[in-house]
C-alpha cells in the first residue's frame, strides 16, 4: 500500500461536476493499493497515518498529529501510485490491486482511519473519475509505502 499525505488547509474532490467530498484544515490522503497488500498494511498505514506528526505546535515545530489539531481527512483513491515506469514512455498499472479487491481496501482503510481517530473520513468515489483541489499547507506532502515499514 502506497499513499501520498498532503498537509492541506482545505481539500475537495468533484465527480461530474458535483462535489463529493471537502474538508476544511487536515490531511488529503491519495491511496494505491498493490498486489500482495494485506490487511496487516492497512491496519500499520491508518496507524501511522493516526500518528503522523506533520501539524505545528505553538513553536511553529512540526510535532502534532491530526487528532492533536483536530483536523479532518479527505480520502481519495488512486490506483497510479503504483505506476511503473521502467520501461517506455507509457506508464504500467501491472502491480495495482484489481479493482474489485481494491475497492473493498479502500472501504476497510478509511474505516480502520475512522475507528483510530473518531472522525468521518470524507471521500472521493471509487473508480470514479475525479478532480481534487487543494491548498497544499507548508507545503506538506510525505509518501508513505507499507512495503518499507521496516
């Protein structure tokens, strides 16, 4: 499981013409899942997510978590995350999960977020064709890969 987190002010996602999700000061969240990604990576990502210390304290020092500066989350999937690009000048999807699986990771990820946090996770729409906008805060924007937790 791969995802970008973005430090964001605010954070919204259009699906035709029609928005489906916006969050005020908090974390825009882009998630890819892979072939072989379990449960054990969900459930290490929305812990260290839950934990991430990328808000600053009253020193102006990145050392609060999300729950800390009760911020919100905005949850979008995105299967190009795990885009390769080794050969050519056209990406390659071959190592995103397929989408059946995937759209069942995406549900069970922001759940496992909801239950660490005691928030609504506001979302894109899975599969959908999606814009985001958002205002990047710092800026602000950590990847984060569960194959490299150790």
């Amino acid at each position: 499981m791969r995802v970008v987190v973005q430090r964001v002010n605010y954070a919204r996602v259009e699906v035709e013409s029609r928005w489906v999700g916006a969050i005020g000061m908090g974390l825009l969240i882009l998630c890819g899942f892979e072939e072989g990604d379990t449960e054990q990576d969900l459930e290490w990502m929305s812990g260290k997510i839950s934990r991430l210390r990328i808000f600053n304290d009253e020193n102006g020092v990145m050392n609060l978590s999300i729950k800390d500066v009760n911020g919100e989350i905005l949850s979008v999937s995105q299967f190009t995350l795990h885009a390769s690009t080794k050969k050519g000048n056209r990406p390659s999807y071959i190592r995103a999960m397929n989408p059946e699986m995937a759209a069942k990771f995406y549900e069970k990820f922001n759940h496992l977020l909801k239950s660490e946090l005691g928030i609504n996770i506001k979302t894109g729409i899975f599969g959908a064709y999606m814009k985001v906008a958002l205002e990047n805060d710092g800026p602000v924007t950590i990847i984060i890969d569960s194959k490299n937790k150790e």
